[in-house]
C-alpha cells in the first residue's frame, strides 16, 4: 500500500511557477492518478499540508487553481485522443 507519492518541483516559496511547470506537474499527476486510481485530486495536497513548520513547499506562490484547472484540460485531452482513437 503507498501511503504518500511526492514530486518537486525546482522553485521558491515567493516565486511563481511558470506554465511548463503546471504542465509538467499535471502530465506527471495524471499519470500518477492514472497508476493508482486512489490518488483523486482531493488526496493532492503540498509538503506544507503534510509537515506544517518544518515544510512550506510549494508554498504561497504556488497556483493552486491553475494547477487543477491545467490538470483538468490534460486530463481532457488524454480522454478526447483515446476516445476519438487518435495515436
């Protein structure tokens, strides 16, 4: 049973991501959501949720919004090729 799955991301607390990283982290999530059908966006949570004070990552400049919504739209797109039988 896993219990935890970490990615990192290269970044500060106080520096927003860029665009590659959402996607990057999204593609990498669904995958991950893909392999183990337990992990639902819900059970997606930051270092900082898991081990408050002694973790702050991803931290305040993180998007949290854009995260889900960039995963929404890969997740999309994922299920509109398999649907549609594109290669």
């Amino acid at each position: 049973m896993i219990s935890a799955l970490a990615s990192n991301s290269e970044g500060a607390d106080d520096i927003p991501y860029t665009s590659a990283q959402y996607a990057g982290l999204a593609r990498v999530s669904l995958a991950l959501m893909r392999e183990y059908p337990a992990i639902s966006m819900r059970r997606i949570v930051g270092h900082a949720d898991i081990a408050p004070g002694r973790k702050s990552d991803p931290g305040a400049a993180f998007d949290w919004d854009l995260y889900r919504a960039v995963l929404a739209k890969i997740a999309r797109s994922v299920a509109h090729r398999t649907a549609g039988g594109a290669q």
